[in-house]
C-alpha cells in the first residue's frame, strides 16, 4: 500500500511541476506579469471540499452548483488575483481535477 501512495505522489508531482501560464497583464514598462491561477476540471469533482482547506487565502470554495453527477462542485474564486500559484489545492485533490497555472 506504500508503495502505491508512493507512486501517486510522484505522479501528482510531476503534473504539478508541468505549469503553464495564466493570466497575463502588460506592464507599463512592456514587460509582461503573468498571474497564478487555478481550472478546476468541473465534471469531475466530486465535491469532497479537501481542497478547499489548505488554500492560505481562501480562494477555493463549494459552488453552489451541481455537476452532471450530482456532486457539488469546487470552485476558485479570485477577482483581485490574489493566488499565489502554491498548488496546495491540487496536492490534496485525491482525483487530481485541479490545474495549477504559474
């Protein structure tokens, strides 16, 4: 059984050290910020809310809709752009559902 959990930590791992850019804003200087942001693969959470605990600003919370499964759903919510890009949500997805984009 160790050796399984083992093997599911290093592939959450290695998709979370796959980043891809999110939100990008010009700089007045011309350079481009690029923000951190989450997706979460809506059709397949199954609302159990573990990711919504670790977050450190409180970005990610129950929806209050309904997938097609009937589960309630997580969302991000982040208007101001306050997330971190820490990807501490998608470590403790056990369905591995969230997208970290750096």
């Amino acid at each position: 059984m160790l050796l399984l959990a083992s093997a599911v930590w290093r592939i959450r791992d290695s998709q979370l050290n796959s980043f891809d850019v999110g939100h990008e804003t010009e700089l007045p200087t011309g350079g481009i910020l690029s923000m951190p942001r989450i997706e979460i693969d809506e059709e397949r959470c199954k609302g159990c809310e573990l990711c919504t605990i670790p977050c450190p600003r409180s970005l990610v919370r129950m929806a209050e809709k309904f997938n097609q499964k009937g589960y309630r759903i997580s969302e991000f919510v982040d208007p101001e752009g306050r997330c971190t890009g820490c990807a501490m949500c998608a470590r403790m997805c056990p369905d591995v559902v969230i997208k970290v984009y750096r």
